[in-house]
C-alpha cells in the first residue's frame, strides 16, 4: 500500500513499540496521534528489566538463539535513536555466575554461538555487549520527544478502522487513513487486523527489590536475571497462555530464592511483584508491516525483546509509511508471514 504525504496516522498503543513507532513518524514529517486508555506505562514495557540483551538472549532463550545476528542490528540502532533524548543507555558487563557444571553448560553454548567472553578470577563468565536503560523514564523520553514533534495522546482505545473512519470505544469516529496496531498483547482474537490471531500471551512477573544493587553489572544466572536499578529488577518467570495480571509469590519465590542464593543480602530487602504480558509468535519475532485489512499496519509480538527491538521496529513503520524499501529485516519480520498457518 502506498501512503499519500499528509495521510492521518493513527497509533493504537503507547507501548515501546506505539511510542517509538510515533516518534520515528513524526520525524518523517508525519501528523500521527496516539491512542492508548492505560496510564503511561502501565504496559508490558513499564514493568520490562530494559535489558538491550543480544548476547545474553541468544544464549539463555533457545527462541532468541537463531536471531543474534538480527537483535544486534537492533541495539546498535539505540544510540542515534534517543541522541539528544533525556535517556541513558549503560554499557556495563553482564556477570554470569553458578555452579562450575552449569557454567561450563552456559560457556559451550557460548563457543556455539560465537560469542566473544572473558573470565574472572572468581569463575564468573563474562559478556561485554549487553546494554540496558531505565524503561519508565525512556518511555516518558520518548512520549515528551513525540510531543515536542506534534504528535497528539489520546487517552481512549481503538475498536475499528477501516481507512477514514477510525471507532473509538467511547463511540466517537475520527477520519484516519492509517491505524499502526500496537497493541501488545491485548489483540490477539484477529477482529482488528486477522494477523493478530497468531499472537500468544506469555505472562511475565518480575521483582522489583529495595533496597537492592542500583548500579554495576547485570547478574545472570541459573533461572534468574538481577538487574540493578532503582528499583533493581529480579526476572522474570515465562507463564506461556497465561494473560492474566495477577501477582503470584508462589510462581515467584523461586525467582527470590535464586537471587538470594546469588547475593545473599537480598534477603534483607523489601519485595513487590510486577506483572506484564508480552505476545509472541510462532517464531518469536514481531509482526511488521502491511495487514490483509486494508489501512492497517502492524507493529506487535514483541515476545521478551521488545525494547531491544524498538528502534527496529519503528525503522520499518516508518518506511512502510513513506514507501521506502524495508529491507532484508521488513521481509524477516514480514506481518503476513503466518497467514497459511491461520488459514489451515
Ligand atoms: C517481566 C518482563 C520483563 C521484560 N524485560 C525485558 C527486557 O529486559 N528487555 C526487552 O527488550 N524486553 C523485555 N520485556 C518485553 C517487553 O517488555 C515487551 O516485548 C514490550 O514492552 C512490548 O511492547 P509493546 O509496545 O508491544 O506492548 P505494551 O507495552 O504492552 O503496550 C501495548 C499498549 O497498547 C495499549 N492498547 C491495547 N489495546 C488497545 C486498543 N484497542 N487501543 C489503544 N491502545 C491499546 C495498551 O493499553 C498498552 O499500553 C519484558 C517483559 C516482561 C513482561
């Protein structure tokens, strides 16, 4: 489809996906508005780790193996993506610490993988291109720089489009030409655009721990990420079909009892669960580009690299609406490449 200068864009979601898709948008000289009817952040991307975690996601989540190469395309784009932005990406060394036999498990996938690692004194390995950022404060960056560029927040929610009449669900309808669905995991049931019918919902609780380590390397091990931070992030369990957002310290003690068998002082500390649901793929890439219905583009299943993969993904939102050529990461993640599976 191509897309006439001046065309009305809608975004349906104020995810990582939503913003930084309107950002990339806005920056092509582009008039979009932005509907969402949860409070900022109150997404799967406000209570995500922020890891931007090519190395350590191929290495510890088989679906992330075959993607290295792609997922650090992504992170090598945060940089121009958030210059001059209020956000700050930490480039520290990820620590992965166990049991000599696990490690020595963990370092022949490595070899496997290629992946470049040193080792400490203390038997730690250790991977140095993992970066991370704050996910609530970079979520707000991006929505005051969509801001600053024009685009317009609505607090409501998208229940149809077709081009030119965009429903919202307190009954208004608005002449939009194009609606880009991210909409994380809450379509899945294909009414808005039938592609979303291949998402699945992977419930995710993570710890948020205080007082906890606010700065220095990221701790991976057997089961468990500590991510420091204010507050520092204890991560985060993978319920597959579950969509619910109730905490759980039943399914998250032995998330704790992990992270305090690594850093024993943890125990002293104060614990809150946070709960989000992120949306997969057969394949565990996102869904990018045209939709069979017409007007819609997709930009969703996000899995458990969201963040890693925004800049990416907004890239490709940002072609596909100004007709440039998506390249050879808009064909991987192509929005249609499921539909023979949902047709059978
Ligand atoms: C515990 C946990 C830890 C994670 N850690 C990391 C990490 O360290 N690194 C990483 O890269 N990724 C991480 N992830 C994954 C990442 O958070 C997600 O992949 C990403 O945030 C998904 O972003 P999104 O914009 O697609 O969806 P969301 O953030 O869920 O946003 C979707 C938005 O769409 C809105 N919406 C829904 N329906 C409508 C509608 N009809 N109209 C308008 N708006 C609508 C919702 O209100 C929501 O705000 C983690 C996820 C979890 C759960």
């Amino acid at each position: 489809m191509r897309t006439e200068s001046g065309a009305r864009i809608a975004v349906a979601g104020a995810g990582v996906f939503g913003l930084a898709s309107a950002l990339a948008l806005a920056r092509a000289g582009l008039a979009v508005t932005v509907f969402d009817p949860a409070r900022p952040g109150d997404n799967a991307s406000g209570v995500a780790a922020g890891m931007l975690a090519p190395a350590s996601e191929a290495l510890f989540d088989a679906t992330s193996t075959p993607h290295l190469a792609l997922l650090r395309r992504a992170r090598d784009l945060w940089p121009t993506f958030v210059e001059g932005l209020d956000v700050e990406i930490l480039q520290a060394d990820v620590r992965i610490e166990g049991e000599a036999d696990w490690l020595c498990q963990i370092d022949a996938r490595r070899q496997v993988l290629g992946l470049p690692q040193r080792r400490e004194p203390d038997g730690a390995l250790i991977l140095n291109e993992d970066w991370r950022l704050d996910a609530c404060s970079t979520l707000a960056a991006l929505r005051t720089a969509a801001s600053a560029l024009g685009v317009v927040f609505e607090a409501a929610s998208v229940t149809h489009f077709e081009p030119g009449a965009l429903t919202l669900s307190d009954g208004r309808v608005e002449g939009f030409d194009v609606l880009v669905l991210a909409t994380g995991a809450s379509q899945r049931d294909g009414a808005l655009a039938p592609e979303t019918a291949s998402l699945a919902p992977i419930k995710g609780q993570i710890l948020q721990l205080d007082p906890g380590q606010a700065a220095g390397s990221v701790v991976r091990g057997s089961g468990v990420y500590l991510c420091p931070g204010a507050p520092m992030k204890v991560g985060a369990t993978m319920e597959f079909g579950r969509d619910d957002l109730s905490p759980d310290p039943a399914i998250t003690n032995p998330l704790l009892q992990a992270a305090i068998a690594l850093r024993p002082a943890l125990a002293k500390a104060t614990v809150a669960i946070e709960v989000g649901v992120r949306a997969s793929t057969p394949d565990g890439l996102p869904l990018v580009g045209w939709s069979a219905r017409a007007g819609i583009l997709l930009a969703v299943g996000a899995r458990r690299n969201g963040w890693l993969l925004a800049p990416l993904v907004a890239g490709l939102v940002a072609a596909y609406l100004t007709d440039k050529d998506p390249g050879q990461d808009g064909a991987q993640l192509d929005a249609r490449r499921f539909d023979q599976e949902l047709e059978a």
